[in-house]
C-alpha cells in the first residue's frame, strides 16, 4: 500500500447515535444525478468493486469523538509547512496523526494539501477524520465535494450514506430504496438499508438486507458482522456466534481485514459460549 492509499481508512457502516441535524439538503440534484450514475453497474468495473480498507493504528485511537492535543513543538511543526511539502507528503504526515487520534492537527495538514490540488481522496480523508470527530455536517460536505470530484469513488459514497443514515434515518432510507432501483446489487446501499431498518427496529427487513448485502459482496466482513451484532441484539445468540466465529476465522485464515478488533470478537464469543453452557439459550 503506497502512501497514498494509506489515506482510505474507511469509517462506514458504524452505529452511531443518530443526529438531529436536517438532512434536506443532503441529496441536491447535482449530487443525486452523480450518485446515481456512479452506482449503475455498467460503471463499476469488476476491479472497482468496493473493497473496504480497514486500516487500524498502530497506536489506540480516542474513541469518544474528541482530538487529542499535540505537544507544543509538534504542533508548530504542523503549522510551518513549507513549500517543499508535497502532496503524498502531507497526505502520509495527516494520516498518521489520523490514526494516533490527532483529528484537529491531521485536519490542517489535509487542508493544507489541497491547497496543492483539490484531489477525491483528500477530501475524502477530510470527511472521515470530521465523521470520527463526529461533526456530521462537515464530514458530508467534504463526501460530498469528493464525490463531485470523483463520482467513481465508492468509498466516499459509502460513508456519505452513512452520513445520511445518522442525521435523519427516514429520508436516507427513501433515498437508498430509490438508489436500491438503479443498481439492484450495489452492496454499499443494500448494507445501509439493512442498518436502517435495524435502528428503527424492523428486524426481518433488516435481516433481508443485510443478507442481501452478504450475497453480493461475501469478501466484505462489516456486513457479516453488522448481522452478527443484530442477531446478538435480539437475542439470537447461536446465530450470533455462528457469525462471529466466521470472521474470526476469515480474519485469521484468509488474513482478510476485520471490521472491528478481532480480540473484541473472541471475547463475546466467550461470553456466548459460558452462556449456552449454562443453559441460558434465547
């Protein structure tokens, strides 16, 4: 992975609690038209399909959606860019405070790097560290700005509807069912109705998306494990760690990315099976 890859670490597909932040002008008809055209199957080509980086850090993020401080001279290094300063430069240096939990000093050196040159990615990588900093409104501005630029860029996409999904559910939702039309087996869109569905407790729409999400797209772990975590919600438990147990495996096995802490997973897994040992099965 070249440096700047390593700046598509993918923030999809997460439940978050829900904004209340007005979605009414989340979907204009310039990007509606754009979306629309991106998802239709004859312009996905089979090496474009989404793959989801799940990238993790080396070092534990902050996971409470606030920024870590820099000390005092890192931080003037971030401010005194030069011109020497390259894009890739800026782009590996931003990710790697990214990942370290250093959201407000990463957001300066992306900003900085599109003073270079407004590129997707950069934009794109913006969206994510605002969605981690939980600032929805500017995360799906900068989406948004890398879809315009990129309209290909499956990744952006994903998380826009993710965007969408958490400040109002019910518009996202119209909105997906109708993307669902142009493109049947886009996985993205039918994980993110799966998702919806499960927030607003309609668990067999829920499951059919979700599985659907599966079915087209079986090399993508967040969908089996965002089925997984519903399962074990409601209660199914054995289903639950049927799940959990095959992306354990897939991770180990295959050395396929997994969508959260693999440990996490090995640990609940545990905890379901001291459960079934004492007779407690739902």
């Amino acid at each position: 992975m070249n440096k700047i890859e390593r700046i598509l670490f993918l923030y999809a597909f997460i439940l978050i609690t829900a904004s209340t932040t007005s979605t009414a002008e989340l979907l204009d008809k310039e990007l509606k038209t754009t979306i629309k055209a991106s998802i239709q199957e004859k312009n996905i080509k089979e090496s474009e399909k989404l793959t989801i980086d799940h990238a993790t850090p080396n070092t534990p993020v902050d996971k409470s959606g606030t920024s870590k401080q820099l000390p005092a001279g890192a931080e003037l290094k971030v401010q005194s860019v030069t011109k020497s300063d390259t894009l890739e430069s800026l782009a590996s240096d931003a990710y790697d405070l990214a990942v370290a939990g250093y959201y407000e000093s990463a957001i300066v050196l992306y900003k900085k790097a599109l003073t270079i040159k407004k590129d997707a990615n950069i934009l794109y990588s913006l969206g994510v560290v605002y969605h981690k900093l939980r600032d929805y409104d500017s995360a799906g501005e900068f989406y948004r700005q890398a879809l315009l630029q990129d309209p290909t860029h499956h990744m952006g996409l994903s998380n826009y509807l993710a965007i969408m999904a958490i400040q109002d559910p019910d518009y996202a939702l119209k909105e997906l069912l109708e993307l669902e039309h142009v493109n049947p087996d886009f996985a993205p869109v039918l994980g993110q109705i799966g998702l919806i569905y499960a927030k607003k407790y309609q668990y067999e729409q829920a499951e059919i998306y979700m599985k659907k999400a599966i079915t087209k797209d079986p090399n993508e772990l967040q969908y089996i494990y965002n089925l997984a975590v519903m399962y074990d919600k409601y209660g199914y438990i054995m289903k639950a760690r049927h799940l959990y147990s095959e992306i354990v495996r897939r991770t180990t096995i295959e050395n396929r990315g997994a969508p959260v802490n693999v440990e996490n997973i090995r640990d609940r897994i545990y905890v379901i099976d001291k459960t079934l040992a004492h007779g407690h099965i739902d």
